[in-house]
C-alpha cells in the first residue's frame, strides 16, 4: 500500500501516525460498545412478550465459537511476526488463517440468530431483543469489517509479491482485530454468562 | 492520476488536501449555513414580535425552531471552529500538515454532504420540527410518520462521523507532529483547547451515534427502544443525547476560549496570564463535562441523590471556568492595550460569557432549574453563552486571523460597526428574555396572548435581533470591501504575534514552513522577537522556497467520492420501495472509493 514511501517518518511520540489513529479509534469505539452494553443491560430484563434470555441462550455454542475468536487473535499475532521477520509463506499463511477464525465466527454467529428467530426472537419481539440484536450485530459488523481488510491485505500480497511486507499495516489491522477479540470477551460474559447470576 | 491535478481552479478546490484550503471552505461553508440559521431566526422573532401574530403556523414555527438551533450548532459554530482547528494547528505547531491530509478532506466533504440533506429538507416540504434535541417519543412513528425527522437523525448522524474523522486526525497531529522543543507544556493555548475539544468529540460522538441507530431501527425497522408499550423507555433518549450533548457545549466553547486566549495576550502585549493554569483548568472542563449531562434532566424526576451529585458537579464546573475568567482579566490587567476589532470582540467574549455562565450556574440547582426548565430564561442564558460566548469569540479569530490566511486587512472601521452593531442588539434581544422568562413566558410557542405582559419585551427582542441582522449584513459588506479593493496588504507578522504562523508570510505558502523550526520557550516567536527587558531582536522569519523542492501530499479524487458514497447509503433510507437499492449501491460506492484511496500514492 502506497503509504509505505513515508513508513518512516518522523513523530514525536514515535509511533507511526496509522498505529496512533487506530489507538486513537478504539478508544471511540469503547464508547460505542459501552453505550450499546449499558442499553442491553438495562434492556435485558425488560421485554414484555417473547422468549427471555435464559430460555433461548446456548452456552456450548457461544463458548465455542467465543474459542473460535480468541484463537484468531494467537493467528493475528503470528501473522504479524511472520511479516516482521519478512516470512512470506507464514505470513500469508497466518492471515489466512484469521481470517478464516473470523468467518468461522460470522457462521456461528449466523446459525445462533436463525436459531432465536425460529425460537420466537425477533429483531421487533421485544426490547431484550432488539438490544440483543443490536449490540452482537454491532460486533458482529465490526468482524465482517476486520475480515475484509484482511482479505484485501491478503489479496494485496498476491498482487505485490513475496517482497511485500506490510508491518505496520497488519499491526494497526491487528490492534483492530484484538480490540474486537476483547469486546467480544466482554460481550461474551455480560451477555451470555451474566444471566446464570 | 493524482499527480496531473491542476493547482487552480474548481478541480484543485474539490481535490485539495492541503489542511490551509480546507479550512477555508470550512469556514465558507459555515457562514452560508449562519445565514440559513440566521434567516430563520429572524423570522422566528417577527413572528413573535407581536401577540397573535400570524406570519408563521405553528408547525413552520417548530420547524423554524428545531433547524435554527440545530444549524447553528453542527453547520455554523461546529465547522467555523473547524476551519480554526484546520487552518492553525498545524502552522502553530510547526508541522507541514495534518497527520492524515486526504481523511481531512474526507471529513470536510461528509460535513458539507451532511450540512446540505439537512437542509435540502426544506425543498421537500419536510423540515424537521422534533426541536434540536429531538426527544423521544415525539419523535417516534406514531407522532411524526413523515421523513422530516429522518432528515435531522440522518443529518446529524453524517455530521457527527465527519466531526469524529476530523477528531481522530487532529488529535494524532497535536500529539504526533510537533516540532522539535515543542513539549506539551509550550504548545499554544488555542492548541490546548483544540486537544481537549478533540477529546471530547471523540468520546461523546459514538454515544450519539448509538442513540440515532436505535432510533432509526425505531422509525425504520419498527423496534421500541424508546417506545413504552413494548417495554423501552422515552427516558434512554434523554440520557443519551445529554451524555453527548453536554460534553458537546464544551465542544462548541473550547475553541471560542483558546481563540480569546490567543487574541488577548497580542493586543495586552503581556503573556497569558497563568498558561499552565488556563491548561489544567481547560482538561478539568473537559472532564467534568461528561459528569454533568443529568442538570438537562432535573424536572425527569430523577430521584434526590442524582439531583444532588449532578447539581454539585454541575456548581463544580463553575471552578475551572472561574479561573478561566480571572486570568483572562489578568492578562488585560497593566497591558499595552490596542483595541482592535479583534480585540473588542475578545473582550466582550470574557463579559458575555461570564454574564451567560452566571445564569447557568444558577440553574444547577434543581429546585430554580424547575422554575427556568423550559422558559425564555434558559434561550437567554444558552445565548448568552453561546452566541454572546461562542460567537464572539468566532468573529474574533476572524478579523485575528483573516490578514494571515488571505494576506489584506479586514476593513477595522467596518468592524468596529459591526461589532458594536452586535452588543447592542444581541443585548437587545436576549437580555430581555430573562424577564421573559421570569414572568413565565415558555420557550418554543410559536405565539401568545396580548394579556401577559409579553409584549413589550418580546418587542424589543425582535427589533434588536434586526440590529443583529445589520451587523451581518456590515460584515459580509467588509469581506465584499477587503476582498475586492485588496487595500491594505498585511505582512507576515501583522499584529505582532507570539506564535508560530506569525513567522509565515500572509498567505502562508503551500509547504507551510521552508526550515523547520525549533522552539525553546512557549511563546517562542515573541522571544525571538524581544529580550526579557523589551530590546527589539531580528527575528528569522520563514524564508520563501521553491514549492517543486518540497514533498506534498497529492490532490485526490477519492475523499468526495466516498463522502458522496456515505451520502447515497442515507439518501437510500428516504425511499419505501427502491430504498435498499440506494442504500447498497451507495455502500459499493463507498468501498470502491476506499480501495481507490488505498492504492493511490499519497
Ligand atoms: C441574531 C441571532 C439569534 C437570534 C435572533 C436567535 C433567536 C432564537 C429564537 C427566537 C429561538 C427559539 C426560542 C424558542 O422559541 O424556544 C432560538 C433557539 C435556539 N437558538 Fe438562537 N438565535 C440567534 C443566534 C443563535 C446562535 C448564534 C446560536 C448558537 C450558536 C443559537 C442557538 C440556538 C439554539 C440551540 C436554540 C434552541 C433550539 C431548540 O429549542 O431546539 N442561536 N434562537
């Protein structure tokens, strides 16, 4: 990616200006996802028709594909340190492999809300649900978005060839997936445990 | 294709990148959208200016309402803020441009794309009318069917990404790109105050995002967050938007009080009196504003302890500002005073803003806000602050700051008349409504009875809002005048600055700064400039190079393509039928522009 020719560049902080706009973002975004949690737990509780949380959650499968995610993340790490040590095979290999961790989530994540809509869960059922919806949807668009730059980052390495080492590139991505990683540890616990208090 | 742009001409405006251009169509943008605000007022306050009048019906007048404060808010005094943001920072800080120069662009066209849908609701007869905190339910399906208050959700969701893109960018270039011996603590004030405002966007906006996507699922997708008969609650709205709607006033004041502290020191010929104070007490602001949403919220019935913990953090914030004042009247305080324009309208600031702080404070007190919640009382204090605070100090930077970003003096004359043209009716208007307000008279009724003892106050609101009008008027005439006779060239350091972009010719050149410079002392062109016992020095100004020498970033295309893609995605959610369609043809065309953005050579 063109941004390479100023790679090096000056700051007064010494971190690349990319890695510090992403920082930078992410702390946005903890307010988005705080926002959208703070909604759902105030939400949970409150529907008045329709199934509950306790009836409809399937904590075998969350714990899965929540596994699912972190080890994405152990993926994420490796790409990166391939491509820091410019090793192309592991380096495409790794990315790949993060991105398939992601779709693998998307899937899981697919079957859990066609499983509540035929258990009687709409996105309009009631309030528990829409904030349900609207908070794992929420991270769940932020996974699809990780898994898009990453293929194109992937796509991009076919393209530009073996001599292409994009470090600080797949570092910011890689913030931004781990960052989802630990939302989704949060969302996993106040979502899915928290109702077994 | 970057590389074959052209450097003049309509192109290079819509592909530029460079931060000093942007600021300008910043600043372009938001004086078209205070004429829009202000012509609305205007006719607001001839409506009111007699009982019983008929010149608007009720629904125009709520329309009136809710676009007058929600245009003067995010489309005049968030983006002229901006353009300050824009056009300073990085020539304070001695950079050669904002950290991300193409997202800068993107930001300005998503505002400007936002600024126009919001507005485009008047051709289709579909103004929203839900106030400019738009609160729910009155929002909701059952009682606006129409797209009017889509229109405001979908305006303001695009202007606060735009603000959140800008937010991110500036932030990264204060911390990131200072020159060398710039530590935090010799940075100037204006950029502090930038700093904290960026902080608080960035905090505060993803909070309103949140609120506007539950109530677009509430209009489009028929969910009830905010609906009680499915188990929501209206009350959510409310916290939300306050959450982000307090910490949004420090927003718009920020800017104004960095501006005042740069302005008042040049013309008092002192240094700011107690920087490292002015800073810690700005990041104090900046903190307690999100600590203090619930004082919008006293008369919800919000139960004892949270009226008293947000009643005391609400007294608290009157601290820090406090302090703000003080030493701004220090600075004055033995200077070598030369009242220029920009000066008068600095000074004013400090009284204005202290008079609109003092009716602030008192209605942190829940049992008195019960009183004022909903009167004229709290129109005059937010104008106070707001337009008396704000505004002021806007105009302020302007005539500042005008000589360095298009080299020639603004008429001082004429700003001297537009300025006093200001006082005089801003005062006219709004200190009345105090009374107004006491005597009960309740904010957004679009008429009253002859039998109130309304009227005479209510008159001479309006007649001073008409004197207001002439001060625009005498402005536009000033700019129309300087621009066209180019009468009095300025030099660089035209008022005898102590920052960096003193040092630049006026216009600075594209590559901003031939040498990089290196600072020692806050302050550091004045100490350059003099000795502690005011000997004169010869300062190096920036010398002039051979633009072809320096690296720039290229023009580019993409930055409006993807706004304009942003802009299609929402334009999608006005049509029934084909909407989606819009919708997804608008996302294609904003991931298009992305990849075209990542692989264009920068
Ligand atoms: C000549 C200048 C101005 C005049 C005559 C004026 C007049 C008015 C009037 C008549 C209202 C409606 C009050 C009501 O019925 O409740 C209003 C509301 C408002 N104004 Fe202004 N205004 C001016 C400038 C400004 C400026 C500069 C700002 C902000 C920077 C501003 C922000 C607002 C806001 C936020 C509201 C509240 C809107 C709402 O209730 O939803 N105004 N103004």
């Amino acid at each position: 990616m063109s941004a390479d020719a100023h790679a090096v560049h000056h700051t007064v902080t010494g971190i690349d200006n990319r890695k510090f706009g992403m920082w930078v973002l992410i702390g946005s975004e903890c307010f988005l996802f705080g926002a959208l949690i703070l909604n759902y737990l105030v939400n949970r509780d409150r529907g008045l028709v329709g199934p509950k949380a306790t009836d409809i959650f399937n904590i075998d499968i969350t714990t899965l594909s929540t596994f699912d995610l972190l080890m994405s993340s152990v993926a994420m790490v490796l790409a990166l340190h391939a491509c820091q040590h410019r090793e192309i095979k592991k380096f495409r290999f790794w990315t790949a492999m993060v991105i398939l961790g992601g779709i693998i989530f998307l899937g899981f994540q697919y079957f859990e809300f066609h499983h509540f809509i035929h258990a009687g869960l709409g996105l309009t059922t009631n309030v528990f649900g829409s904030s349900f919806y609207l908070l794992t949807g929420c991270h769940g668009t932020h996974v699809f978005f990780g898994v898009l730059w990453l293929t194109s980052m992937l796509v991009t390495s076919f393209i530009r060839g073996k001599e292409w080492f994009p470090s600080v590139q797949l570092e910011v991505a890689g913030l931004y997936w781990h960052f989802v990683d630990v939302v989704w540890i949060l969302i996993f616990t106040v979502v899915y445990l928290f109702v077994y208090l | 294709m970057a590389k074959c742009l052209p450097n003049t001409g309509v192109i290079s405006w819509i592909t530029t990148v460079d931060h000093k251009r942007i600021g300008i169509m910043y600043a372009v943008s938001a004086f078209f959208f205070l004429l829009c605000g202000g012509i609305e007022a205007l006719l607001m306050r001839t409506q009111l200016a007699i009982p019983n009048n008929t010149l608007v019906t009720a629904g125009t007048f709520n329309s009136l309402v809710t676009m007058h404060g929600t245009t003067m808010i995010f489309l005049f005094v968030m983006p002229l803020s901006a353009a300050f943001f824009n056009f300073l920072t990085p020539l304070m800080i001695g950079a050669p441009d904002v950290a991300f120069p193409r997202m800068n662009a993107l930001s300005y066209w998503i505002f400007l794309f936002g600024g126009l849908l919001l507005n485009f609701s008047f051709v289709v007869r579909l103004a929203p009318d839900g106030g400019w905190f738009n609160y729910a339910n009155l929002t909701g399906k059952a009682f606006s069917p129409s797209h009017a208050i889509d229109f405001w959700v979908f305006g303001v969701q695009i202007l606060g990404l735009a603000s959140l893109i800008a937010a991110i960018n500036f932030l990264v270039t204060i911390l990131n790109m200072r020159c060398k011996g710039m530590t935090l603590l010799k940075m100037p004030i204006f950029i502090w105050t930038t700093l904290v405002t960026q902080v608080l966007l960035i905090l505060a906006l993803p909070v309103i995002t949140v609120a506007l996507v539950m109530m677009t699922f509430d209009r489009t997708f028929g969910t009830g967050f905010f609906d009680p008969a499915g188990g929501g609650q209206v009350i959510m709205w409310q916290h939300f938007f306050w959450i982000f709607g307090h910490p949004e006033v420090y927003i718009l004041i920020l800017p104004a009080m960095g501006i005042v502290s740069e302005i008042l020191p040049t013309f008092s010929r002192k240094p700011l009196f107690g920087y490292t104070v002015m800073v810690y007490s700005s990041c104090a602001i900046g903190f307690l504003g999100f600590a203090v949403w619930a004082h919008h919220m006293f008369t919800t019935g919000l139960g004892p302890w949270a009226q008293a913990l947000f009643s005391a953090a609400t007294m608290l914030i009157a601290v820090p500002t406090g302090v703000k004042i003080f030493n701004w009247i220090s600075t004055l305080w033995g200077g070598q005073i030369r009242f220029t324009t920009a000066m008068l309208f600095a000074m004013s600031f400090i009284a204005m803003f202290t008079f609109g702080g003092l009716s602030g404070v008192m209605h942190s007190s829940p049992p008195i806000d019960s009183q004022h919640q909903d009167t004229y009382f709290v129109v005059a204090h937010f104008h106070y602050v707001l337009y008396g605070g704000a505004v002021m100090a806007l105009f302020g930077g302007i005539f500042y700051w005008f000589p360095k970003v298009f080299g020639y003096y603004l008429h001082e004359g004429m700003g001297k008349a537009q300025f006093w043209l200001y006082m005089l009716g801003f005062n006219l208007t709004f200190f009345p409504m105090h009374f107004l307000g006491m005597q009960g008279m309740p904010r957004r009724v679009f008429t009253y009875a002859g039998d109130q003892g309304w009227n005479l106050w209510n008159l001479v609101a309006t007649s001073g809002s008409y004197v207001t009008a002439l001060g625009g008027v005498m402005f536009v005439v000033n700019i129309v005048y300087t621009m066209a006779t180019k009468k009095k060239k300025a030099p660089a350091d035209c008022w005898d600055g102590r920052t960096l972009e003193w040092s630049l010719a006026s216009p600075p050149p594209e590559y901003n700064f031939a040498v990089d410079p290196e600072v020692k002392n806050l302050d550091d062109w004045w100490h350059q400039k003099y000795t502690h016992d005011g000997r004169r020095l010869t300062p190096r100004y920036q010398p002039d190079v051979d633009p072809a020498t320096k690296h720039l970033p290229h023009p580019s295309f993409w930055p409006i393509i993807l706004a304009a893609g942003l802009e299609i995605v929402a334009i999608g959610f006005f049509f029934d039928e084909v909407g989606h369609y819009i919708s997804v043809a608008g996302l294609v065309v904003t991931l298009l522009a992305t990849y075209g953005w990542i692989f264009e050579e920068a």
